[in-house]
C-alpha cells in the first residue's frame, strides 16, 4: 500500500490520509475510491496532471476549479477602481 494525501475540493485546510495499493493511477482514483467525475482538474503538488499518472508514495492530490478571469486581468481592474 502506498499513502497518499487529498486536499479537500471546498476547504484548502482540511487534508485526508488515504492509503491505496500500488499502480493507483489519477482516473482510477477519481472514479472507484472517491466517486468523482473525471472532468475535475487535478494536479500533484502544486502541478497539473494528466489522469494516467500513477500514484507514488505521499502524493499530495489536489483538485483544482476552473478559471473564470485572468488574475493578470482581474488585478489591473482593481487597480483602475
């Protein structure tokens, strides 16, 4: 079995311990362990992944939601307000 740690969609706090067996990839997870559709960003440390990636002992898997506006953007609207 190999650990690995998730961090929750909602809450940037709370982090789950989960341990799997070996050769887990991203997809399986998603699908069998969490029940989660595979339309979700998920990424390893901060990077984004594909969904074939296999797990490696303590990965830390995020989920990530979609972008709605550049921060580029965003923060040059602010400053003009």
């Amino acid at each position: 079995m190999i650990n690995i740690f998730i961090c929750d969609l909602k809450s940037k706090e709370e982090v789950w311990h989960l341990a799997v067996s070996p050769n887990t990839t991203i997809s399986s997870l998603l699908d069998e362990i969490l029940g989660i559709s595979q339309d979700v960003n998920v990424g390893v440390f901060g990077k984004l992944i594909d969904k074939s990636y296999t797990l490696q002992d303590n990965d830390r898997v995020e989920f990530y939601e979609d972008i709605l506006i550049d921060p580029k953007i965003r923060r040059k609207k602010r400053v003009i307000k």
